[in-house]
C-alpha cells in the first residue's frame, strides 16, 4: 500500500535532514501511529506520501505508484485515491457543511447525482445529520473536525492521512474523532495518523512508528507511545507529607500565641500557685501585723516544650512547587510536541 525505501529528504537551508534512511511498509487496512517530537519528520512523511514533497533519496511508493517519478499532471488524479485531515480543519467559511464536503467532489468533476448521494452519506458516517445547511462557524470544534474527516471520505479514498487532528480540540472531544477513526479504520481504510495524543496511542495498541530527528528509532506492531520523557500525569503521594503536618501545627500554634498570647496546650504543665510564707509570732507571741495587701499579680501564661523533629525543607515541596529547588536531570520534561 505505501512503502518507504531508504527515504532521505533534505530541505533547502538546512544543514541536517528532515528524513534520514527512513525505510517502512504500510499494509492495506491497517492503523498506523507515526509519533515523535517536533521536528521528528512526521509531517514530512505525511507530505511526501501525499506528494506535496519528492525525497531527495530513496523512493516512496503509494498505491503501487513511485511517486518521485510521478508527472505533476497525474498528481490530482493520484490524489482522488488519499483523504487528509489536518490540525487546523481547513474548512471554507462562506459554505455549508454540504457544501464543504461537496466541494472535494466537485473539483475532480464527479457528477451531480452523485454528490448528491455522497455527501449525505458521508455526513451520516461522522455523525452529522441534519446539520448540512450550518456553516463552519456555528458548529463546535468536534464537529467541525468532523466535517473535514467527511470531506476526506467523501470520494471513499483507500488512504487516510490525519496530521494531528485532535491537536485543537478537548480530550473529551478528541476521544470521540479516535473513536471515529478506528470505526473508519473497520471498514477497511487505511489510515497513518501523525500524533502528540500519548494516551490514545497506549489505549488503542496499534502499530506504532517512532520518529527522532529523521531518523525511524521504533516500529511495533502493537505499541504505545513510548517516549517516557513525558510526565506522569496519573496523581501520586505528596512528599513529606508528615513533615507538612508537623510545620502546619507549629504554624498555627505561633498564630494562636501572636493573636491570644496564650496557647491551650494539652501537653503543657499547669501553673504553680505562689506560696505564701506563713505568719511569723514574735517574742511576746504575738503575731507581726500583715503587710498591705500586694495587687495580684498576672498569672504566668501556660508554656510548655515543643519538640520539633527537623523538617528538610526540600520535603515539604513547597520549594519545587516555586521553583526554587533542585532539578534533577532525570526529571525533566521532554519534548511534548
């Protein structure tokens, strides 16, 4: 169906290739995850199996044509058999859906019956009835993604081509143009999609072609996404979450001493009462009188000793969190598109 034989593609004004020896195989009917990071060269093989680019070495063969040999005139034709799908929709805003969808149809000549048979059909594929006559600017993201995925199937190519068309929309959302193309997938397209979208790629298992500075590092037939230089997104435990507790209390003890003076500490001892000295008798026996009265005297405040274990501060993750600790080589974050 499509085969890259030792692919090398370079770019005028740049002094590494796009592709380097890139050599491949895609079978009729299957799902095909081309993954990497920017600048990887999935978009360049997209374009060069939709022959908007020639290789500069090696050959691509597509629906059993090479296409670096191909005429320029036999492209459109080439092209009836190849739907693509893009990031940005590429809708026309003055049409109707119908209309966008009727147009593909229109410039290869096809006949007015059927486009008029077509374009409801391919409508009702992705989930779009009745919603014809709207324009591109009344639809939501989904189903404006939606619109340009019937646009691409209205003339029931073999090939499928999606470079990133999830990449605009919520997750909610991109689940449900997955889930449209591995329906669209069943029926026998073939389709080679171009992704950043990790956890579509891990959930669906399909054959996985990994790219990285031109260069094919990975091809499996069922794999994942498999850059694990990607953060773990799923929620884990928080550091020194004992050491946390321990200075909140210390916190709040210092607020509640600032703002009463006086701290209730179960732990605290209770006050001594001062003693009075008892009466003393003189050598007549009589008593010695009483000294006046003292004004009483402001009980003492309740303290006690607060044993604090050492908190390391880089624990408690409040410095990571402002940006202030240490970062470990290990830890940082890849590449995500």
């Amino acid at each position: 169906m499509i085969r890259f034989e030792n692919v090398t593609k370079r770019y005028r004004g740049t002094s590494k290739p796009a592709l380097s020896e890139v050599d491949f195989e895609v079978l009729r009917g299957e799902f095909v995850f081309l993954v990497g990071p920017s600048g990887s060269g999935k978009s360049s093989c997209l374009r060069l199996i939709l022959r908007e680019d020639t290789p500069s070495e090696g050959r691509v063969i597509a629906l059993g044509r090479d296409l670096r040999t191909m005429s320029t005139r036999k492209v459109p034709y080439f092209r009836r058999h190849i739907g693509a799908v893009f990031q940005d929709f590429r809708l026309l805003p003055t049409k109707t859906v119908s209309q966008n969808v009727a147009f593909a149809l229109q410039v290869i000549g096809a006949s007015r019956p059927f486009i008029q048979q077509a374009v409801p059909e391919a409508l009702s594929l992705v989930g779009l009835t009745g919603k014809g006559k709207r324009l591109p600017h009344e639809l939501s993201g989904g189903e404006q993604q939606r619109v340009a995925i019937a646009r691409a199937l209205v003339n029931r190519p073999q090939v499928l081509l999606a470079d990133e068309p999830t990449g605009n929309l919520d997750p909610a959302t991109s689940a449900d143009i997955m889930q449209l193309l591995a329906r669209i997938n069943l029926a026998g397209t073939t389709v080679v999609m171009a992704t950043h979208e990790a956890g579509f790629v891990d959930q669906m298992q399909r054959r996985v072609i990994e790219l990285s500075e031109g260069v094919m590092v990975r091809d499996e037939s069922h794999g994942g996404y498999g850059d694990r230089r990607l953060p773990d997104l799923a929620p884990g435990p928080e550091k020194g979450v004992e050491s946390v507790a321990a200075l909140t209390a210390v916190l709040e003890l210092h607020r509640e001493i600032v703002e009463t003076g006086v701290a209730d500490l179960p732990f605290a001892p209770a006050p001594v009462p001062a003693s009075r000295p008892a009466p003393q008798a003189d050598a007549k026996g009589a008593e010695e009188p009483e000294e006046a009265e003292k004004a009483p005297e402001e009980p003492a405040p309740r303290t006690g000793t607060i044993e604090v274990q050492d908190v390391d501060v880089a624990e408690l993750g409040l410095a990571d969190k402002l940006g202030l600790g240490d970062t470990d080589d290990d830890e940082e974050v890849g590449p995500t598109r």
